[in-house]
C-alpha cells in the first residue's frame, strides 16, 4: 500500500508505526562509535521513530523528510521529550548535496534510513552520502519488520485478504523489508565503495490490540480512502469482523540493520 504521509495518515503514523528497541541504538553507537561529538542524519525520519532516540547518544540530530506534516509531529515529539538536539528540515533524498554544503566542514557521524528507503534513489542517496561521513562513519538501512499484512499468522492473512478486496488489488509491496530488497541495497552499498557492509539483526515477540493493529494499518492507507472525522469508522468494524481471532494479535518482529562503513575522512572536522 502506499500514502500521502500527510495530515490524518501522518497522525496515525506518529501514534501507531512500530518504535524500535533499545538494542537497535545499541548496536549503531558500538558500530560507529557514536559519542557527544557526533552528528547523525536520519534520512526520510517521518515523526521521528529513528530520530529522537538517537538524540541522547550524540551532540546532535537531523531529521529530513518531505512532508510537512510529518516533520511538525516530530517536532512536537521531540519538544514533548524535551530533546534539544534535534534539528528537522524539509527535503528529500536528492537534496543531500546541499544539506552537505550547511554542513560547511562538519562530518556526519552516520546517516540512517529506515522504512522511507524503498521512495528513494538509494544508489545516488549512498553515492551522494560518501563524501560527508567521518571516518568509521557510514550508512545503516533500518527495516523493521514484515508490513502486518504480509505475516504469516491467521490473522494477517485474514488482514491481507479484507484489504486486497476493499482496495481491489494484490498487496505485494514490502516497503524494503524482504530479503532480496536487502540484498539490493548491500549490493548498492559496496557499490558505492562502503566497507564492512554485513546486516545484523534484532528479535522480539509483541502482542498488539485492535486499536494498534488498526492504527498502522491506517498509517498507510492512502489518505482518501480512510473514513472522514465525522463518519462512521465502518472500515474498523469491517476489519474486526474479517479477523479470526480477538485481542492480542501477537507477531514476531525481525529488525535489521544494514551497515556501510566509510573507509577514510572526506572533509576535515572543526
């Protein structure tokens, strides 16, 4: 399925898409070194899931992402938790240049990307990101885990079937998530002239109730077809009707980390 990630969309976004474990964050500051010197890039951050937990570890956060809305509830997340390091800007993928240039001699300590990645030019994005990266700094494509309706759980197939019905279409897309997507972009990253690309992974079982199930899903729902405001949510009833079993609906949640690692400083560091 694919959205316009604005207005009610991005709102389900920021409230129902998976966060990410502790042992994610974990692994990219010992991967990279990450300390209070560092600035981290979090390419197509959305509401910032990727963004604001990396804030404590380092001197500052980016976030870049080209839908306003998205970017506002990432703000407004990040002055909730009151992080102070956080800078968002509006851009896409193909502005990185110029981000490069406001970042005058500054090095970027890592740039991650995460679900956004599959709506980039990923080849130009890691080619375009070289020369802005520290040394030991580099690149991490973040996937976390399998879309809820492509899982093979009753429940997901059920899922899977209500929406292919209602939206009148095979739904397919792994929004980067599947084995061979990852290949692609490890292949892309060598490419690229990454060293030490390798994927690492993090496992964890989670139980979801309705309102989470439905959340997500509608995080990804083109805007026009979810229900207005002030109509009737039949769309939730006629999805819990279509699932063969209630609250929890568990899943199993693989995240992987795809890693590149710059091999020398490309601009010195103030």
């Amino acid at each position: 399925m694919t959205a316009g990630f604005s207005g009610e969309v991005a709102q389900y976004y920021a409230k129902y898409r998976r966060g990410y474990p502790a042992q994610v964050f974990d692994t990219l500051q010992e991967t990279f070194q990450l300390s209070q010197a560092d600035t981290v890039l979090d390419m197509g951050c959305g509401t910032g899931q990727l963004t604001l937990p990396l804030a404590p570890r380092v001197r500052s956060v980016v976030g870049v992402d080209p839908e306003p809305d998205m970017l506002q509830l990432a703000r407004h997340a990040a002055q909730t938790q009151e992080i102070r390091n956080a800078t968002w800007m509006l851009g896409a993928d193909t502005e990185l240049p110029a981000l490069g240039e406001l970042l005058g001699e500054q090095s970027l300590a890592l740039m991650v990307v995460g679900q956004a990645l599959h709506w980039m030019r990923h080849e130009e994005l890691f080619h375009a990101a070289a020369p802005l990266l520290r040394t030991g700094g580099g690149i991490a494509v973040i996937s976390n885990g399998t879309p809820l309706w492509l899982q093979g759980t009753p429940w997901s197939r059920a899922l899977r079937a209500y929406l292919e019905e209602w939206m009148g279409t095979p739904l397919t897309a792994t929004c980067g998530t599947s084995s061979n997507d990852r290949l692609r972009y490890a292949e892309a990253l060598r490419s690229a002239g990454y060293d030490g690309v390798r994927e690492m992974a993090v496992e964890y079982r989670d139980e979801l109730t309705f309102d989470q199930l439905y959340g997500g899903v509608c995080s990804a729902i083109p805007a026009e077809r979810l229900p207005a405001p002030d109509e009737p949510d039949i769309l939730a009833e006629h999805i819990l009707q279509a699932l063969p079993t209630g609250e929890p609906f568990a899943e199993e949640v693989r995240v992987t980390i795809l890693v590149g690692q710059a091999e020398t400083e490309h601009r010195n560091t103030p």
